[in-house]
C-alpha cells in the first residue's frame, strides 16, 4: 500500500541551513522508526507570501 506523509518546516532569514538540516533529520528519524524500506518519492515545494519564500513542504511517498 502507498503512503503519503507530508512535513513542513518555516524558513527564516540566513538560517535556511539549519532548518534544512533539522528536516533531513525529522525525515530521516520517521523512516527509520517506521521501518520504511521503499521509498517511492521525496519532493520539495516552497512556500511564498508577498513573493518571499516563508517555508518548505516536504513530502515522502513510501510503500508500506
């Protein structure tokens, strides 16, 4: 069965870094917990307000 979780994380000023690293992490912590050994798809999107981008969606498709 195909799964879909999404994560999200907001995004500041000259600490983009940080918050990417923080969501590898968080992405990387819930397939191991969750045992996923097929990973069908990660995709990332940005989100924007006034032009600016404020966050990043992550989203993982993985076979349960």
């Amino acid at each position: 069965m195909l799964k879909v979780k999404t994560f999200g994380e907001p995004l500041q000023p000259f600490k983009t870094h940080k918050e990417l690293v923080e969501l590898d992490e968080r992405v990387n912590r819930y397939i191991a917990e969750h045992g996923i050994t097929r990973i069908i798809s990660v995709s990332d999107t940005a989100t924007t307000e006034a032009g600016n981008t404020i966050g990043l969606v992550r989203v993982l498709v993985y076979e349960e």
